[in-house]
C-alpha cells in the first residue's frame, strides 16, 4: 500500500512541475502583453474549462503536466500581441521563465527544509599520505577547507570525493585556508596509504566532514549553495556522459526517478523522514527540470532562444531572418530525437526494475 502511496506521489510531483513550468511561460506572456489562448492543468480530455477575458482555463483529466498555449507560438498568425511579433527580450523572457519557475520551485523547497537545520556539513582536509608531494605551508594543511575540485565548486560534504573519484591521472585541489585560497594543480593519482595503513590507488588526501552553524545567514547561504549544487551535478553529470566518465546506461528517466522516489519513501525510518526525502529529491528534479530545458537543443525552450540568438546574428550579417519553417523543421526533428532517447532511457528503466 505504501509503494502505491509513493508511485502516486511521484506521479503527483512530476505533473505538479510540469504544471509549474507552463505557469513560469503564462505569467512571463501575461506580463509581456502576449495573448495566451488557453492555460490548462494537466493534459487529456478537459475535466473542466471557463473562459476569462481572452485566455481559456482549462483542467484536464491526466495529471501529468500542462500547456500554455501563446497565440502566434508556431507562426505569424497576424495578431500585433502574437508572440513571433514580439522583440528578443520579451521572447527570451517568456522562453526562459518556465525553467526559472522550476529553479524557483526548488529553490522554495530546499529553504523550507533548510528552515529548521541545525548545520550544515562541508569539506575540509584532515590530513594527507605520506606519499602525497605538496605537504606544508606550500601545499595541504590540516584545517584547511576544500573549495574546488578540477574547476568544481565543492559546496557541502562529499562533493569532493565526489569529483575526485571521477579524476583520472591527475587533479587540481583549491583551498581556502585563512581566507586565501591557495590552488594545487597537476596532484597525480599513485599508490598512496590509509589512515589505517592499507595502501590504494588515489590522491594522498584525507577528507573528513566539519559542521558550519545552522544561523540565520547561514540557512538562506546554504539553500542557495545547495540550488546551486544541483545545477553544477548537472553540468558534470552531462561532462561525464560525453568523456565516457559514465554510460547512458546509467541514466534514468520518469520510470526510474519514480522507482528512486519509491525506494527513499519505502526506507525512510518515519513518515516525517519520508516527506523530508522525496521533497529533497522533488527539488532536485525541479533544478534539473530548470537546467535541462536550457539546454541549446531543439525542441526545448533553450533550443528556441539559441534560435533567438542566431536570428540576431543573421539579422546583422544577412538582415533577414532565418525562415521560420526551417526552424519548425529542425524543432520537430529535434523533438523525435529527444522522444526516442527518452523511450530508450525508460525502456532502460522498466528492464532494470524487472531485472
């Protein structure tokens, strides 16, 4: 019955940023003067539907998301309040505003879990192997607290573990230590010894978690930080899809985020536990949700301001702009493209559970 409880919940929380995206593009469009046609609440058959002024509201029968639907979206269809007769920035604006809604979204549930912390855990050196080369004032300190790992900012614990054990034959290590941050580049991966005496393969360094006070300043710093986190896993997650770091094999879609939500809902010690973890995980999805549609690919709103920008520059160059069916052309052919990597990562997904 629980599994059920969660697999809804899921369902729930998917459908409930979708939703939210399209309001991040209605408000934006409202704003901006564009005439919306119709805002609808979920997607099928319309459960119920009122007109007020020019926009249709509509609840529809699936929970799954939503649509705005902008009047002149795909074409010029005459109207001076249309959106293709609006400028770069109110077209930019009103692209971009569903992922920042999302980023918004996140941004509210990790303040109101961070609400009530106590502390927060963040990285710092205990110590390093003998076998490690920059020991002393010009090297690693004891205290010193882990700011960067190869370029990524290491904002909580085990960031830096993290992007270390992705680190291949060497890394560069920045700390802060007084304030100053001193950076270490080139730190080759050898044979180097625990604290325990046992030998292994990696960089000398020895991590261990400090705790910052749960204050005021430092709940607001924090919640930022963590937003920011989620976006910069993204970045490296995608890094690391490209380089061969990880396979898509490894990816997971709707069918495994839900599955994921099921399991940290099913072993979560109390029902309070429970909300706490999937409203972690539903924020997570919501800045990944932001990140991900910015990205410059067709069929996502990134895609269409990267579109925006080559307009511009075509513009300037040729003083025309690029045909609008040919950018309907690599929209749609980039819309099959990103359904059927989805439909393998879900495909993917549904053999791992049976497996």
């Amino acid at each position: 019955m629980k599994g059920i409880i969660y697999i809804l919940a899921a369902i729930l929380i998917f459908g409930l940023l979708v939703a939210l995206h399209e309001l991040g593009h209605f408000l934006a469009a409202k704003f901006c003067g564009v005439r919306v046609n119709e805002f609808s609440i979920g997607m099928g058959p319309a459960l119920w539907s009122r007109k007020h002024g020019e926009t249709q509201y509509s609840l529809r029968a699936f929970p799954i998301g939503g649509f705005c639907a902008l009047e002149g979206e795909d074409e010029d269809s005459g109207d001076q309040r249309s959106l293709s007769r609006q400028g770069f920035w109110k077209k930019a604006f009103i692209f971009a505003a569903g992922a920042g809604m999302n980023f918004l979204t996140g941004l509210v549930i990790l303040l109101a879990l961070y609400a009530g912390a106590s502390g927060f855990y963040v990285d710092q050196i205990s110590g390093t192997a003998p076998e490690f080369p920059y020991q002393g004032e010009a090297g690693l300190l004891p205290g010193d607290r882990i700011y960067k790992i190869n370029g990524y900012r290491t904002y909580f614990s085990g960031d830096a573990n993290l992007f270390l054990s992705y680190s291949r034959d060497t890394a560069d290590i920045e700390v802060l230590r007084d304030g100053v941050r001193v950076h270490l580049r080139d730190i080759p991966r050898q044979t180097c010894t625990s604290t325990d005496g046992a030998t292994y393969q990696g960089f000398g360094v020895y991590i261990h978690a400090v705790q910052e006070p749960g204050t005021l300043g430092n709940k607001l710093r924090y919640t930022w930080y963590q937003a920011l986190d989620f976006v910069q896993l993204v970045w490296f997650s995608l890094v690391q899809l490209f380089t061969g770091g990880v396979s898509v094999q490894e990816l997971s879609g709707p069918v495994g985020i839900v599955s994921t939500i099921t399991q940290v809902g099913e072993s979560s010690q109390t029902a309070l536990m429970a909300v706490q973890n999937i409203a972690f995980l539903a924020a997570l999805i919501a800045v990944n949700l932001a990140v991900m549609n910015l990205l410059p690919v067709p069929a996502l709103d990134g895609g269409r301001i990267f579109f925006l920008l080559v307009d511009q520059a075509s513009l300037l160059l040729f003083r025309r702009k690029v045909p609008e069916r040919y950018q309907a052309y690599v929209n749609t052919a980039g819309f099959v493209v990103l359904m059927g990597f989805m439909l393998l990562v879900t495909l993917q997904d549904v053999f791992k559970l049976f497996r």
